[in-house]
C-alpha cells in the first residue's frame, strides 16, 4: 500500500454515482492542495480501472448471443388468447412477442 493510498483511505468517507452518472466524492475533512492532488489522482486512476473492466464486460457481453422469444399469433377480435396456442397475451413470458403475420408466428403448440 503506498502513502498515497492510505492518504486516500484517511481521507475519502464516500465515492458514489448518482441516477445522472455523477461521481459524488465525500471526504472526511477540507483537504490541503497535496491530499487533493493525490484524491484526485487515486481517483483517476480507479477510473481508468473502471474503463478497462466496462471494455471487456462490453467485449464479454457482444459475445453473447441475444435471447430471442417465441411470436405469437394475436388473439382475434373478440378474443382473449393467442390464435397459435390460446395463452392470455398479457401473460405470455419476456421476451415473447404477438404478431398480426401468420407467417411471422414461431410458436409450435397448436391449438
């Protein structure tokens, strides 16, 4: 652990986000001019940290291959249920989708 890091630690009550993606640092005390240069650059340097791991979550999660759900036929006029397998459309599960196309319709269980 280096000086700079236990300064930090001393220092540093709080390090949050905020819903607007504002980094919100609270510290322990007014800091002198060095143990804010020294803040700031600990904190610049989690940063770059936290760039390096959002690179190869993004990296990790473009890998993966998205979920696709089933189509359904949509519930006639009149209706309450799906034309392929009579499911209530309002419960059918994510990512699931209802469609007017016949030919679009991927559900297997027919009625």
């Amino acid at each position: 652990m280096t000086e700079i890091t236990r300064t930090v630690e001393q220092l540093v009550a709080d390090v949050d986000v905020d819903d607007d993606g504002y980094v919100c640092v609270t510290v322990t005390q007014p800091l002198t001019v060095d143990e804010a240069r020294d803040v700031a650059h600990a904190i610049l340097q989690a940063a770059g940290e936290g760039e390096r791991y959002l690179a190869e979550e993004g990296t990790a999660a473009a890998a993966v291959e998205p979920i696709v759900g089933i189509v359904h036929g949509v519930a006639l006029i009149g209706y309450t249920s799906t034309t392929c397998c009579g499911r209530d459309p309002f419960a059918l599960p994510a990512p699931d989708t209802i469609t007017a196309d016949d030919a679009a319709v991927t559900c297997r269980k027919a009625r």
